[in-house]
C-alpha cells in the first residue's frame, strides 16, 4: 500500500473511470467522478481559507459525505461526522456543511448545501493534483463510543489512518466486494472507505437488514463487517427471505463475542469464517480469533502491534491466568484524546487504553473476558460495589471526590470510603444515609482527606488513597 488514498482515487479515475466508487439507494458515482468532485471540493475549501486548526462537520448524505471526506483530505484539513455523540462531548467545530440546517451552537460558522450551493462548488476548478498529507496531519476525528464515559474526540493522523487502512485490506478478498455494516461515523466505516478506494472497490452504503441482504446477493459480497447485533439481524432476514449467503467467505465481528446462537444461525446461512475482532475505536485491534466453538468468553489470541495486560485496580499487572482489569495499547493509537484547537497529545492520555472490561490471559496469548468491571469488593463475605456508593456520594453539594477500597486490618477487612469535600459536609451525617441506603455495604469508615491523589493520567490513585489510610491509622495508634 505505497499510495494515499487520494493517488488511488486519481489512478483509478485514469484507468478505470467507471468503476464505482460509490453506490446507496439512490446515487451510483464513479472514480471518475469522484476524483472530479474531490478537486472541486478542495479547491471550495482552499477559498473559505479556514485556520490552520480547523475542524469540519459533515451533517449530509453518505454519498456526499465521501466526497466532502476525500476534498478536506485534499487540503489536510480533518472532518468529523455530525451525530449525537459530538453533540453529547460538547465538540466545537469551525465549519458545519449541512444538507438542512442553517446554524448550529456548536458550529462558529454553517453553510447549508442546497442545490444551488452544490452547483456552485462543483464549479471551482482544479488547483493541480491532489495533495499528500505528512504522516501528522489530522485527517480526521471520531468520536470514542461512550461505553466508558462521555464520548471524547480521537484524532487520525494519516500515519494512522494509513495503518489502519492496511488492516481493513487484510479483511477483503482480492477478487470480491467488502460491506461493513458499522457507517461512516465510526473509525471502522472510514478506514473501510479508504481501503475501498485503495483497492479501486465501490464502498456501499450499509442500510438496515433487508437493504444490506440485497447489497450482498446482488453484488456478490465476500466479506462484512458488522456487529454482533448486525449480524444476527442479517441472518434473520436471510431467513425469513428463504435466501442464503452463498458468496460470503468472511464474516468480521466487531463490538463484542457473537452469541453462539447468532453463529449456529449464520451456518445455516452461510459457509463462511466467522472472526471474532476484539478492539476499541481509541487503540484498534486488541485480539482477533476465528470462531468455531460455543466459547463466550475467548476473545482471540492478541493482535500482532498490541500489547495487553491484566491489572489489578491499582494498575498492578496480575499474572498468567489471574482475572483483573484489560488494559491494552497498540502502535495504531494516539497518545492521547484530542482536545479541539491543540496540539496533538495535549488531552487526556492514552498511553493505556481499559475499555472497561474484566479478562484474564492464558498461555500463547489467549486472552478471555469476564464481563465488565465492576471492582466488587468482598468484605466479610458482603459483596460491595464501591463505584455504586461513590456514585450516590458524589451527588452531595461540596464533595469533589470519593474513593471506595478495602483496607485489611487486625480484625478483618474494611470499607474505607476516602472524601474530599468542603467544610460544609458533615460525614456524620452522610455516613448515616450511607447506612440508610446500602445498609451492610455501606462503607465502615469514611477517611476525609484534603485533596485526592491522582495517577500521571488524572484518574484517582486507589493505591495511594488506601497508602494514606494506612498511614493515618499507624500514626493515630503512636500517638
């Protein structure tokens, strides 16, 4: 893979102009037009001349949206699909380009792309061949899921994208056409995008079950990619429609262990390989395994460029076969979050990535999931979850942190609850609501500290936290 996506976009506009590039519904464009619009669109962007710093949402359809990607790619400038979970991190943008709206609070400025508009920028001629981003450009911006906090924006580089890119391609069969089922939005769907146009393959739009079903048979698609959810939709559709997958040899599932069900249900369907892919939009692919068994809890053997670990909570990597915390990093994630007008790196880190689930890992690099973190504790046999209490505590007025662990003491284990509060909250009181609420799991001492310790990445160091304790309570037994 020696060529950007845009060299592969002008190649094949020269040597196969009409072949697709895109299809949905309604539009069918070809390379040829594709790199037409491309350079109109960049040469559009050139004029507005946006800050070195600028961000473009993309709030139109698929088929514009892949032009509008490949034109700021052109001019090195990252865009981000519009959705709810830009909306929900509360993602500022220079330049909303809208098929509806008008403005946006979160856009300092928006141009509505209606016909005339469209007209227009089609129009703009040429300024020479398209342009080749340096391995640091932003090319552009996800949003992470959500499903360990409130989604953050992730910055793609073209050295990441380029990797990234590389590792959609390993999914495609040389001779067959390749649909992944999660859209554009998603880290997956534009690296599809950009390994389709590598390959000089049409990328087609994923639409609901029934749509994608006729998408597969009528073009004869080797490989998907899709959710569990996804996938098992799809299946039931085939079934009901009475039709099998026959040209599937490749079936990718991303965003959790596909239910043994869904597999028996697919093999009725279909002969082909079913790949469980276990990974995050921030790091990639963490483990990869071909699924043939009823295993809900093997992940796959991890990925070639990815380091996993098992830790404990105080980030303590556990030994071989020991249940704790995922942890992973990989050569094709970002230092850190992005924060929006700075440079790369200066948000929060991601020198690990925890995506919040419990695993172990065996011999040979199996690694296995457990479910998700919960940090029950166990104290005299009461099963506690210290997030849960945290949770109810940080809703009082004046308390700006709290932290649950379990101090081992002479005569057994306690739940300490650490909190840094304002003078205002009286802890006699806040612990009898604690007793009034959780009863025996309510924590046995609350250990009030001026300012909470936190790791090198901000979260709370549990570790120092209980450290603390143990210090305060050695040197109240001296005194």
């Amino acid at each position: 893979m020696d060529r950007t996506p845009l060299d592969a976009l002008a190649h094949f506009a020269h040597v196969t102009p009409n072949a697709i590039l895109f299809s949905d519904r309604a539009h069918v464009v070809t390379y040829a037009q594709g790199a037409a619009w491309a350079t109109s669109i960049s040469a559009f962007l050139q004029d507005l001349e946006l800050p070195g710093t600028a961000i473009i949402a993309l709030d139109m359809p698929v088929g514009l949206h892949v032009l509008f990607t490949l034109g700021a790619m052109a001019q090195g400038i990252p865009t981000v699909a519009f959705s709810s979970s830009m909306e929900s991190a509360g993602m500022p943008v220079d330049l909303l380009l809208s098929s509806t709206r008008t403005h946006h609070p979160l856009a300092r400025t928006t141009i509505t792309l209606d016909a005339a508009r469209l007209e227009a920028i089609s129009r703009h001629e040429s300024r020479g061949t398209l342009a080749v981003p340096s391995d640091d450009t932003v090319v552009r911006v996800v949003l992470s899921s959500g499903t360990t906090g409130t989604p953050k924006p992730i910055a793609i580089t073209a050295a990441m994208a380029h990797d990234r890119t590389r590792a959609a391609l390993d999914m495609m069969h040389d001779d067959g056409a390749f649909l992944s089922l999660l859209d554009l939005a998603s880290a997956s769907g534009f690296h599809t995008l950009l390994a389709c146009v590598q390959s000089g393959r049409a990328y087609i739009n994923p639409g609901d079950a029934a749509y994608s079903l006729r998408e597969i048979i009528h073009r004869g698609v080797t490989a998907i990619k899709a959710s569990p959810g996804q996938i098992a939709a799809l299946v039931a559709q085939a079934t009901a429609d009475g039709v099998r997958l026959d040209s599937l040899r490749s079936v990718y599932s991303a965003g959790g262990i596909i239910p043994p069900q869904t597999r028996r249900d697919l093999f009725r369907v279909s002969t082909a390989t079913l790949v469980n892919v276990y990974g995050s939009t921030e790091a990639g692919r963490a483990a990869q395994r071909v699924v043939d068994d009823d295993d809900t809890e093997f992940a796959g053997l991890i990925a070639p460029g990815s380091v996993v670990e098992i830790v404990d909570e105080f980030d303590r990597p556990l030994p071989q076969g020991t249940v704790g915390i995922v942890r992973y990093r990989s050569a094709v994630a970002p230092s850190a979050y992005w924060r929006p007008g700075s440079e790369l790196g200066d948000g929060e880190s991601l020198e690990w990535f925890y995506p919040g689930d419990l695993g172990r890992i065996e011999s040979g690099g199996r690694l296995y999931l457990h479910g998700r973190v919960a940090n029950h504790l166990n104290i005299g046999g009461v099963k506690i979850d210290p997030y849960a209490v945290e949770s109810q505590v940080l809703t009082v007025a004046g308390v700006r942190a709290a932290v649950g662990f379990a101090h081992a003491g002479p005569r057994g284990a306690t739940f300490v609850l650490a909190l840094e509060a304002d003078d205002s909250v009286d802890v006699a009181t806040l612990s009898r609501d604690l007793q009034s609420t959780w009863g025996t799991q309510a924590p046995g001492s609350i250990f009030r500290i001026p300012a909470m310790p936190t790791t090198a990445n901000g979260k709370e160091d549990r570790e120092a936290v209980a450290a603390l304790y143990a210090d305060a309570l050695s040197r109240a037994a001296r005194s």
